[in-house]
C-alpha cells in the first residue's frame, strides 16, 4: 500500500516493506539487546558508570523508537524516523571516537563504545543503512512512478 501523494509528487514507498522488513527486523534485535543490556546496567550497575549507562539506555530508547518508525513507515513516524535515526549515527560515531581516543572516558562501554565493536560493529553500520533507505523510500523509487510523474509535469 503506497501513500496518498498529490498528483504532482510521486508516492512514497512504505518503509516497512521489501528490505526495509530486513532493516526493522535488525533494528528489533539490537533494540532487544540494547534494552536488555541497559536494565541491566540501571538496575544493578548505575552507581559504577552513570555516564555510560546513561548513553546505552538513551541507544535503546532509540532503537526501540527507530524499529517502531521504520516499520510504520506513515508521513508523521517517517519523520520520527529520520531524527532517530539521525541522532543514532551522531550518538555511535561520536561516542565511538571518544571511546577510542580515551578508552576510559565513560567508565564503562557503551552500545555505541568503539563503534559499537561489542555489538559486531552493527551500530555503526545501522544508521547509516537507514539513512539511505530511509532516502530510497522519500520519493516513488520504483521507476514506473517516477517516469509517469515526469511526464505529467512536462505536459
């Protein structure tokens, strides 16, 4: 089902389809682990590294939000989605540089700590995999829509 578009724009494909399925089910898992890590870590942990237990529990209210914005995929959550998404490849590539630049800077590593190396470098390579889907899936990517919207515009 596509979005309802003024005929001037060609639609919107839905985030949560094709290999965006594949992107929401990824984000679920590292939303679950980071969700998990970060109780953990605020129950148990919190007095020994408040800083970087803070920053996985803000990673996994990201994930959480972002998996729940791809896989709706409506004009209010697509917005939703970018700023998550957004904030999460700023939040990895600045706290993974400053994980590498002084090792001991959070007390503790994070989800995003090195790049997110404890995570098999996932949450690094994540957001920027839904930055360009969430690009791909702006404008009526198939190429049918596109070619009849050109040519309604040059008519």
């Amino acid at each position: 089902m596509q979005e309802t578009t003024r005929p001037d724009r060609p639609a919107r494909r839905r985030t949560g389809r094709g290999f965006g399925r594949v992107l929401v089910t990824v984000y679920g898992v590292l939303a679950f682990a980071a969700l998990g890590r970060s109780s953990y870590e605020l129950v148990v942990k919190f007095q020994e590294a408040p800083v970087a237990y803070a920053l996985s529990t803000l990673a996994a209210v990201v994930y959480v939000v972002a998996t729940f914005a791809l896989a709706i995929g409506s004009p209010r959550w697509r917005t939703v989605a970018w700023v998550t998404v957004g904030i999460e490849a700023v939040g990895v590539v600045t706290v993974g540089a400053l994980s590498l630049a002084d090792p001991g800077v959070f007390g503790e590593s994070t989800v995003w700590s090195g790049f997110g190396e404890g995570y098999g470098y996932v949450p690094l390579v994540l957001p920027f995999v839904g930055l360009w889907w969430l690009r791909r899936t702006s404008t009526g990517a198939d190429e049918d829509t596109a070619e009849h919207t050109d040519e309604e515009r040059t008519a």
